[in-house]
C-alpha cells in the first residue's frame, strides 16, 4: 500500500469513528454510562464463568488499578456491579455483575445492534463480507500482536 494510501485510510478511520460514535451513542437510562463502564459491563458478562479480580479489569483495558477501582466504584454506585473478596485471598477483590447491570447491558447491546446494523445497510452483500474479512484479519493479528 503506498504511503498515501495509508494517510487516506487512516483519516477515513478516524472520519468513519466520528461518525458512527454519533450514531452509536446511547440514549435513555444508558446516557449515564461512559463507553468504558459499558465495555467493563461487557468483559464482565462474558467472564461470568469465572472470578474477575479487579486486577483482571485494569489490565484488560490497559490501565492502572486506582483508574480500574475509579471506574469499577461508579459502577458500583449505579448497583451495576458488585464487589465481593476472594474466598481463598482476601486481599483480592472480585468484581461481579449484578442482575440491573445485566439488564441494562442487555439493552445497551439490542440499541447498539440495532443501531450498527442501520449504518450497516448502507453497504451492499459484498462490501459487509469484504469489511468482515478486514476486520477478522485485522482483529487476528492484533491478537498475536498483543499476546506477545
């Protein structure tokens, strides 16, 4: 890809993000919530198997534990989650999604589906299987990028 190419891609990213962040935004009782506390909500739904200390929060997203423990108190405060210490290692907090914070992840995730599939219908078969390819290629080599 030429270097003008990569420029003209990168100011689309940033463009298209704009734009769809306008489109995506939340709306009703889900307005109080930032993107990240909704991200939070989310890795906590899909690790419900399991015990999430808060430790496992910061470095999902990359932050420190005071950030981690800032954002995880607000979600508290909201009863969207919960804080319980480790049966084993009392010194650990483990973080666990309460019945309201499911409830209204549920319908943050119908709104942010409905929404993404309107700005998707903008494209035609191709274009959205080409953009999937992109995007598991990309989301691939991410992934082996991080996990090293």
């Amino acid at each position: 890809m030429k270097a003008d190419s990569t420029v003209e891609l990168v100011e689309m990213i940033f463009k298209a993000t704009r734009l769809m962040k306008g489109e995506m935004s939340y709306t009703n009782n889900l307005t109080h919530l930032s993107i990240l506390q909704i991200q939070t909500l989310i890795f906590l739904k899909q690790n419900k198997d399991k015990d999430v200390p808060m430790s496992d929060i910061a470095e999902y997203f990359h932050i420190e534990l005071p950030s981690a423990t800032s954002l995880v108190n607000k979600l508290c405060d909201q009863k969207l989650v919960e804080r319980h210490a480790d049966q084993k290692d009392r010194r650990l907090v483990i973080i666990v999604l309460t019945q309201e914070g499911k409830t209204l992840l549920e319908q943050a995730m119908n709104q942010r589906r409905i929404k993404l599939e309107k700005i998707l219908s903008y494209l035609s078969e191709k274009e959205k299987t080409d953009l999937l390819n992109i995007f598991r290629t990309l989301g691939e080599r991410l992934q082996k990028q991080d996990e090293k």
